[in-house]
C-alpha cells in the first residue's frame, strides 16, 4: 500500500501553533513512511471562512518548509462531489431522512432524555417523519444495539469505541444552513485522494467513529487513524482561534518547529538545528522512534 496523508487545516484564520502540531506530525508520518503528503483547504463551512486566510496558511507551510506533493485542494469546489454522496446514501441505503427540529427543540428534548439517565446526544425525533414540520437539516441514521458500537486503534492513543447510537445519534449530512456537514465531506475528500493515514489533533478523536461508520455505508476504505495530544492554553483550553491564539512568526519557524517537536515528545538528537533541511531529518528519524515506543517496542 503506497502511503497517502494531509493535513486539511479550517481557514478561520492564520495558522497557529496548536494547527502546526498537527501539521508537523503529519508531515513527519508521511516522511518516515516514503508516503505522499497532501493538502485540503477545508472552507466547507463558507460562515466560519475568513477571507485571505486560506492563502496565509498555506504561504506560512511554504515559509515552513512543508510543501505538498500535490496541489491543495478547496472543499468549496467540491459540492458536487458531496451532493453525488449524499445522493448515493438516500437511494442505495435508506438511511438519510429529514429533520426539521431547531436547536433549541433538540436541547429541550436532551433535557428530557437525559432526565432518563441516557446520553442520546440526538433522540431521533424526526425519524419517523416531520410531524408537520418543514425540513431543515438531513440526517443520517445510525444503527441501534451492537452494531452501533465503532471499534477502531488509534495508532497513538490506542484500541477505541463509540456507540453511535448512545454518544451520537443520528447526526447531520446537510445542514439547516444549506451547508455540507464536516463528516461527510471530510469522508468524500479522503476516499478521493485515496488517503491511507490520517494524523490529527485528540479534539477530532471523537468524530473518527462517525467518519469510519460513514466510510461504511459508503463502501470506501477506512484510513489509519493516529490523533496527538492537543495543544492547550494556560486555562486548560484548546490553543484555537476562539481561545486566543496568536500567528505564528514566520520570521522564525525553526523555534516554533522545535517547540512543537518538544510538544509531541520527539527526542532530538541535537537541541537546535541550523536549517530546516537538519531539522526535518533529524525529526523524522526522531517521528520513527516515537511511533516504536507507541507500539510497546
């Protein structure tokens, strides 16, 4: 199997440290494996994009050192391809329908639920019908009992579950907004590219479960999966935009690279590299080792 992976950063504003963690190991894997590294400007969700910052980020990778071996590809520009999906999942399986519910509406009926001592994050309202209610949004069905339980190794964090049924519910292919759902066009773009790995942030973690199940009801392929820590500010919160992360400087990117290695524990063998041609050799062997203790080696 010939490697593939990428690194699909949201352009909600200039890439930060947190964002390079992940991009760094992605690179890396990609590396230590002699794979292809890729890509994908994940704008899908056209209210949260900034303008401009899709560029920057991928002007800062160049600044980097991490160019992909392929050109970038734009989420926005693929609605096709996610609407011949969503197509494909309404006639073949039987499991996309309607929902007309309102965010409020689901928050008052998880209140009832969980009243009920149960975790449904969406209690199928709108399974059995609209009940007079206009469309808004469009689910997908989970399955109920066993099947719903997605086992998966994370090649980092290690044997994983979910049940889809009691931790999620049937969640959203299509928006209330007219917006594709990040699960289902992460899911497209993957099987596309023919990624085989897929190395990201712990915060993504639990949306591996809805991806792979969906993979599934597709037919496509099921990449690796490999999820590192997340990068937290100084209350506790993941380093994002929304919590105050600043650009990185990109006058200086072997400071930064060398603090992100640090952050996902690579032993160097030197403590700072002149370039970053030494640098990124020197990480990749260092990648290799990491992964070998990961596997109890």
């Amino acid at each position: 199997m010939t490697y593939r992976g990428r690194f699909a950063p949201s352009p909600t504003g200039p890439l930060h440290f947190g964002s390079l963690v992940s991009a760094l190991a992605s690179w890396l894997d990609a590396r230590a494996h002699g794979g292809a590294w890729l890509v994908r400007v994940e704008d899908v969700d056209a209210p949260r994009t900034v303008p401009g910052a899709a560029e920057d980020i991928l002007d800062t990778l160049d600044r980097f050192g991490m160019r992909a071996d392929e050109p970038p590809v734009w989420q926005s520009q693929r609605s096709a391809a996610y609407q011949q999906a969503f197509d494909a999942l309404r006639t073949t399986t039987g499991l996309v329908y309607p929902c007309g519910c309102t965010r409020k509406e689901i928050a008052d009926s998880l209140l009832h639920v969980h009243a009920r001592h149960t975790t449904l994050a969406y209690p199928g309202t709108c399974r059995h019908g609209l009940n007079g209610k206009p469309a808004r949004a469009w689910r997908l069905r989970v399955p109920d009992g066993a099947a719903a339980v997605i086992r998966f190794d994370d090649r980092w964090q290690g044997p994983q579950a979910q049940d889809l049924a009691t931790e999620v519910g049937d969640f959203v292919l299509r928006r209330a907004d007219d917006q594709w759902a990040y699960q289902l066009a992460v899911v497209v773009d993957d099987a596309e590219a023919g990624i085989t790995h897929v190395v990201r942030g712990a915060d993504l973690l639990d949306s591996t479960a809805r991806q792979i199940y969906l993979q599934q009801c597709l037919g496509v392929p099921t990449p690796s999966y490999l999820h590192v820590p997340v990068v937290t500010n100084d209350a506790g919160e993941k380093l994002s935009k929304q919590t105050g992360a600043t650009a990185l400087d990109v006058r200086n990117p072997l400071a930064a690279l060398h603090a992100a290695a640090d952050h996902l524990g690579l032993q160097l063998e030197e403590k700072r590299y002149a370039s970053l041609d030494a640098f990124y050799a020197a990480a990749t062997r260092a990648w290799m080792r990491r992964l070998t203790q990961l596997r109890g080696g």
